[in-house]
C-alpha cells in the first residue's frame, strides 16, 4: 500500500491549459505539503497545509492553488499553465508539530508535468 | 533568513570507499533541525538521518553519520563502505521555523556516482 501517492505520474498538456494534480496519503498524517523540483533537481517548497491553515510560500503565483476535500488528500490545481511550471511536482506529509528525526516528510513518488 | 548550501554538485568514489557530501547552513534559529534525504535515479526521495540542533551527539543510521559541527554550521552525510545502490542525489534540508511553516528548504543537491 502506497504511502503517499500522486496521480497522474506524467502529465503534458499545451500551454494555456488548466490541470490538476491528485495526491492521497494514507498515514493518517495531519499535514501536506507540494513541492516543485526544476530541471537543475532544485526542491522549492510551495505550500504546506493541515486542517487549520494554508502556509504559501510567497514567490508561487497565485496561477497554483491547493484544494483539500478532506485531511487525506491535497490537490495541486494550476491554471493558465506556462513553460516554466515543466517540472516534477511533489506531495509530500507529515504529522502535526515540528518535524523531526521521529517526524519526518514522507513524499510521493513526483508527478512530471511537460507544458508544451 | 534560512540557508542551505551544497558546494559539490557532483562527486565520484569508489565502491567500498567513505564518502563525505558537504552541507552548511544558515540560521538565526537556536532550535532547527537537519535532514538528509536520497533521491535515486527512479525520482523518489527517501529519508535517511536526522540532526536535532540540541543533540549532543553525531546521528547514525547504519552506513549513514552525520558531521555536525554546529560552531561551523555545518551538517556533512558521511556514507561508509559506499554500494553501488548509492549512486544518487543527496540532499540536505533544514527544518523552517514553526512561525514559518513546519516545512523543509532543501539544498541544491549533490550527485553521488559510485564506481565499481
């Protein structure tokens, strides 16, 4: 049983286009996060999110929006998508309260999205 | 503002061989935490040691340890007897305060090829 799991693994769309990325956890974790890994395999995080607030990181435009239905699924929704959003997307969670040796990020396997 | 830094963007050793992969940091924070995580060629990330800024002692995680030297902020992954299987990307993070989201900044990363 998958962990954390992300869907769909590829995703190439035209630029323009609006698309989604699903991710599910399954460790009952309280937190979610996505990050976006670049060309160069830099990991930049985007947002993090539990039940009681959305944490964004200020240089993500606002083109990227997370939606939670429920505590065990974080959404990726990216509209209007441009070249420079090509880029492996990771989910990823963790328990409530700082992380650590005991409480650490567990990720997905990554979603390669190509804007063509 | 936190910092990570990664000044070996890739780095050859020999099967069987130690290897050390650099890491410093940049924080005001007297409470943080370290990570180190592995990124294969397959794209996962996988979670290997952690470094608590309060802990006394180097973390080790079988062949993984940890170099921390905290009056130089710098927390180096040192793999011993290194395998094949350990040809990958590395990369240290710090943990954000919780002011600033519970989350992780990673570093660049280093390329680690194994050679038989």
């Amino acid at each position: 049983d998958t962990a954390v799991s992300q869907t769909p693994k590829y995703l190439v769309t035209q630029m323009g286009n609006d698309k989604s990325i699903k991710c599910e956890q399954n460790l009952g974790h309280d937190t979610m996060y996505w990050y976006k890994q670049d060309s160069k395999k830099f990991l930049k995080i985007m947002f993090s999110y539990n039940n009681k607030e959305l944490i964004i990181n200020e240089t993500v435009p606002n083109r990227f929006s997370p939606k939670s239905p429920d505590k065990a699924h974080l959404n990726l929704h990216i509209n209007s998508l441009e070249l420079g959003d090509s880029a492996v997307y990771f989910c990823a969670s963790s328990q409530a309260g700082r992380l650590s040796g005991a409480n650490v990020l567990t990720f997905g396997a990554g979603s390669r999205l190509t804007v063509l | 503002a936190q910092k990570i830094t990664q000044t070996q963007p890739g780095m050859f050793v020999q099967e069987k061989e130690a290897v050390t992969l650099d890491c410093t940091y940049d924080t005001s924070d007297q409470s943080y935490g370290l990570f180190w995580y592995k990124q294969p060629s397959s794209g996962e990330m996988i979670f290997l040691i952690y470094q608590g800024s309060y802990d006394e002692q180097n973390a080790t995680e079988g062949r993984y340890s940890l170099n921390f030297q905290k009056a130089r902020k710098s927390a180096n992954l040192v793999i011993s007897a290194s395998q094949l299987g350990d040809s990958a990307m590395y990369f240290c993070a710090m943990r954000l305060p919780l002011n600033a989201g519970n989350m992780l900044t990673f570093g660049g990363g280093t390329r680690l090829m194994v050679k038989p």
